[in-house]
C-alpha cells in the first residue's frame, strides 16, 4: 500500500495550531490566504506526517504526544474533547 511521505512545513504547524485552537477548514483557509481544497490537502498530508490519523482529535492528540503542540495551544472545547480522548484511550487499554 502506498504511504505518503510527508514531512513538517511551517505551514502545516500552523495549521495544527489553528486546528487545536478550533478553527474549521474555511477559517484556516481564510486565515492563512489558502485555497479550501489547498487547506484540506495541507491537513491530509499533516495526518499522513503524524500517522494513521483519520480525524482533528487524533491530530491534535499527537502533535501534544510529539510536542508539536502545547496545552495553552487548545481551546477549551478541545481541551474537554483531549480530556475524553485520553479517558477513552485510557478505559480500553490494557497494560
């Protein structure tokens, strides 16, 4: 199967950050002077850097793991969602 290989921009940190802060993808898009379809293909290489990530959780959920992202980078509501995820993680493990 085909994996791309995508690597860190400067561009796609910025994305994550305005992701964690809880922008959607036409604020990011507006935000930054980004075409919608160019932020959503900057996001799709972003999860393909941090691995098999399928949504903004689990993105922003490894940028904190890799140090990509600090706790003061989150909004509230995605600082609850973190909380959640990580209980969730947490619940089904089993070490």
């Amino acid at each position: 199967m085909y994996k791309h290989r995508a690597t860190m921009t400067d561009r796609r940190h910025q994305i994550l950050i305005l992701m964690a802060k809880g922008y959607k993808n036409k604020q990011i898009a507006r935000k930054m002077g980004l075409s919608l379809s160019n932020t959503r293909m900057q996001k799709w290489r972003l999860y393909c850097f941090l691995g098999e990530i399928h949504t903004a959780i689990d993105a922003i959920y490894m940028g904190l793991q890799m140090g990509l992202l600090h706790k003061n980078d989150l909004c509230e509501a995605i600082r609850e969602e973190i909380y959640d995820y990580e209980s969730e993680k947490q619940m089904y493990s089993y070490t």
